[in-house]
C-alpha cells in the first residue's frame, strides 16, 4: 500500500513516497532544511530522488541526499542547464501573488547556484519507475521550466511540482517561463481526471479545483 509523506521545508513541499520500507523521494527542499528531509528519508530504503524541476527550493539537496543513500537523481534533460545558472529560463509573473513571489525569489534564485549531482539519469514523458519499488509514471509539464515534468502514482496521486500551485486556492503556477505551455500542462493535468494533486506550494487538494 502507497504511503505518501509531505514535508514542508518553509514554503516548500518535497514528498516521500513509499511502497513498504521502499520509497523515492521527489524534490529536495532548500539547504536550511536538509536536515529535517534527511531526517524522514533515513526510515526508508530509499532508491530514487526525482526532481520535478531544477529550481533551488526543489533541487538544493539532491546531491547531498544522493550521496547519503547512493541513489540516482532523475530529472528532464531539458532542466539540465538549470545547474549552470537559473538565467539560462527566465520566469515571468502574474498577478499578485506571481508578483509577491517573485519579488522574494528572484534574488535567491539568480544568486544560488544548485549542485549538479553525480549519479544524474534523464526521464520522459511515459517513462515507469517500478524499478525503484514504486508504481509511477513520468508525465512531462513544461511551462515553469521546459523540464517540469510531473509523477502520476498509481493512477491515483499526482505530483505537479510547480506547474500548478495553492499558495492561497489552486492555480496555474505563477511563475512562468513559457505561458503557452504552462496553460497546457494545466490541461493536461485536468484531463487525468480523478486524481489528488500535490504541490510544491501549499496543501494537496482534488484535481480539477482551479
């Protein structure tokens, strides 16, 4: 039976997801709060880091985490450069709250430069992860960054990273490299139907709520 385990590193989410003592961890949190992920992951054989996108606050600790317990570090090759600087895909805001969150990340994302790990594997669209203990799916979400890419467990639970987002009701995320796609994979999203979703920004709630 699928276990999920949310922990909040400040603003940010990253999950265990566990199938008895097997698990994977998707994203990372920020450095101030390895301490606490590391904490949680250590009840766990864990076997595989994914990383929805290549951003501090989901990325900052997968290199870490990946030496601790010897384990791959998945990600969409498209994310890659994101590990040479975070100019290399600008994000646009809107609204209020893209504004508010912008302003308090802008700085620390252009200035933090996110470890590449050593033990990197690439995923795509379809892609199974079975072999790491756990029944998902890799379903690609452009549009926050050109590799977002989402992890659908079970048919039943989906992780969006932040193509979507509830800081205050659930959303299309608010911050933006591509506005096109992002509107898409928010479709795509919507199109799996009954699922719950998971954010990398705020409480997990039913698809379809935004």
């Amino acid at each position: 039976m699928i276990k999920i385990k949310r922990i909040k590193g400040g603003t940010d989410n990253c999950y265990i997801v566990a199938e008895g003592n097997q698990a994977i961890l998707i994203d990372t949190a920020s450095k101030a709060h390895l301490g606490t992920v590391m904490s949680e992951c250590d009840k766990y054989e864990m076997k595989l880091i994914v990383l929805t996108h290549v951003h501090f606050d989901h990325a900052e600790n997968a290199a870490a985490l990946s030496k601790r317990y010897d384990i791959p570090v998945a990600i969409h090759k498209a994310d890659e450069e994101l590990f040479e600087s975070f100019g290399k895909q600008p994000l646009k805001s809107y609204g209020l709250v893209g504004r508010v969150v912008m302003g308090l990340s802008r700085k620390v994302l252009e200035n933090t430069k996110v470890e590449k790990p050593e033990k990197l594997i690439y995923v795509e669209e379809g892609d199974d992860l079975s072999q790491y203990g756990i029944n998902a799916k890799v379903i690609e979400l452009p549009g926050h960054t050109r590799g977002s890419i989402g992890i659908d467990v079970e048919g039943r639970h989906l992780f969006v990273g932040d193509e979507l987002d509830n800081w205050i009701k659930p959303g299309v995320g608010h911050l933006v490299n591509d506005p096109d796609a992002i509107r898409k994979s928010a479709e795509k999203v919507r199109s799996l139907g009954d699922r719950t979703v998971y954010y990398g920004h705020g409480k997990p709630t039913q698809n379809g709520k935004y």
